[in-house]
C-alpha cells in the first residue's frame, strides 16, 4: 500500500518487496522438504507467488521505464 500512495522511494519499497517474496518461496521450499505441507497446498502457494511476483515485476518495469524516460 505504501508503494502505491506514496510515490518518493517507490521502487525501493518494491525492491524490498520482491526481497520478502523471495524469502516466502524458500520457506515454502523448507515446508515441503520437512513435509510441514501436503504437495498440493505447496504448489498452491506457488502459483500464487508466482502471480504476486509477475505482477510485482511489471509495475517494477513501469517505474523503472518512467524514471528513464525523465
């Protein structure tokens, strides 16, 4: 949300985003390694990470195209 109403130092509050998306899916490597999830729950969440983290890449993109084009 902040990333979104607040446009000074957007693009790192997106970069940190992406950091805790990467740490959510090596979590959820571990879960299933240690059987704490079912194989279906766990690609599931990967789906879901996956989406967050096409979208969250795009608007990446777009910032970072803006600021070029500035």
């Amino acid at each position: 949300m902040q990333a979104r109403y607040q446009t000074a130092g957007r693009l790192a509050r997106l970069d940190h985003v992406n950091l805790l998306l990467e740490r959510l899916r090596h979590l959820f490597r571990l879960a299933r390694a240690a059987e704490a999830c079912t194989r279906a729950h766990h690609e599931g969440a990967v789906r879901r990470l996956d989406e967050i983290g096409r979208t969250l890449h795009g608007w990446r993109a777009s910032l970072r195209s803006r600021e070029v084009g500035r």
